[in-house]
C-alpha cells in the first residue's frame, strides 16, 4: 500500500517536471519572439523614418517644380504678379497638396479670386512642371488649344516670349491653336487655317528668320 502511494507520488512529480520544463520552453519561446518582435519594430520605425525622410525631400522637389516654375512663369508675363503656393496637407490619411495665388501676404484661391488670365499662365506652368517631372520623360511635343484665352491683349506678347523662352530652356515644341495674333509674335512658324468648300484649308503664313538659317 505504501509502495503504490509512492509511486504515484513519482507519477505525478514526473508529470509536474514535465509541466515545468514545458513553462519553462515556453517562456523562453517568448522571450526570444519579444526580441524578435522589438529588433522588428525598430526596423519599422527606421524604414518609417527613411520613408518620412523621401516624402519630405519629395514634397520640397514638388514645391520647387510646381511653386517656382509656376511663379516665375507668371512674374515673366504680369506686372504686379502674383506667387503660387503649394502647400501638403494630410486629410483622410492620404498627402494631398492645396494650391494657392498670394500677394503681399494675402493668399486667395486661384479660381475665385483672380482673373482667368492668371489662371491660364498658372495652368500652362504647370502643365510644363509636370512634364518635366515625368522620369522617363514623355515625347517633347505639347500642344495647346488656346492656351491664353482668358489673358488680356496687352500681355499676350508677353506670354509669347514667356513661351519661346521655356521652349528653348527645355527644348520642348509646342504647338498652339490660337485665335490671339499677338500669341504667336514669338512662334517659329505660323500656319493659318480656314476652311473653304467645306475642306480646311492651311497655309503658312510666318516663319522665324534663325529657324530658316
């Protein structure tokens, strides 16, 4: 009777060291996947920080191409110019970028607050930043269908030779429909169109002197 109640003694100190040793693997499981999951969360938040870091540079790269080349576009054709804004914003968890025109400090929304003619010099820069944006970039042909409708007729020569100078900078062509004479004082050639007898009807009408040469 006593040989029995030791044995079952050994029976349940063998079944208790099993449980231990099995407490024991498992605590030390998790502790070496708690040094795996710290090591893995400082590799986050390094990659986070890398991340933050090209967003940032990316977002200053952004502002030069689309602020300055916008702003000087529009200091180029406008006396009193205004200066474009770009500014990023996180709504919804996702970086979307307000635009604004300013002047002596006072920011103003672009359509509402401006006449056309700013917005369509604003609307040309950009175009021509995001083009030169593209990596690679895209066949060096833009065309434009009256590009400065809105512009009044006193600074349409302006924008000419804001234009011929962006196409020579960035050896871009452009071709541009225009009913504005004055739009095409710096153009390389000059087609004029009409139509007679229902057929359109092309003739060259100008062709720049240097670009004959």
């Amino acid at each position: 009777m006593q040989t029995s109640k030791i044995e079952d003694f050994r029976r349940k100190l063998e079944r208790q060291k099993g449980e231990f040793q099995r407490i024991q693997k498992s605590i030390h499981q998790g502790k070496e996947k708690r040094t795996w999951i710290r090591k893995d969360l400082r590799k986050h938040e390094q990659a986070r920080e890398i991340i933050r870091e090209v967003g940032l540079k990316t977002q200053q790269q952004l502002q030069y191409h689309i602020s300055d080349i916008t702003s000087l576009a529009l200091d180029a054709v406008f006396p009193d110019p205004y200066e474009l804004v770009a500014e990023f914003v996180q709504r919804r968890n996702k970086t979307e970028c307000d635009l604004y025109f300013e002047r002596d400090g006072d920011r103003m929304d672009p359509i509402s607050a401006s006449g056309g003619g700013a917005v369509d010099v604003a609307a040309f820069a950009l175009r021509i930043a995001s083009w030169s944006m593209q990596n690679p970039r895209s066949r060096n042909t833009i065309i434009l269908d009256e590009p400065m409708r809105f512009l009044s007729a006193n600074l349409q020569d302006r924008a000419s030779q804001m234009i011929k100078q962006i196409s020579t900078k960035l050896n871009i062509q452009f071709i541009i429909i225009t009913h504005e004479e004055a739009l095409t004082e710096h153009a390389d050639s000059i087609f004029q169109v009409g139509i007679k007898k229902g057929r359109s009807q092309i003739k060259k009408i100008s062709e720049n002197e240097d670009m004959v040469k």
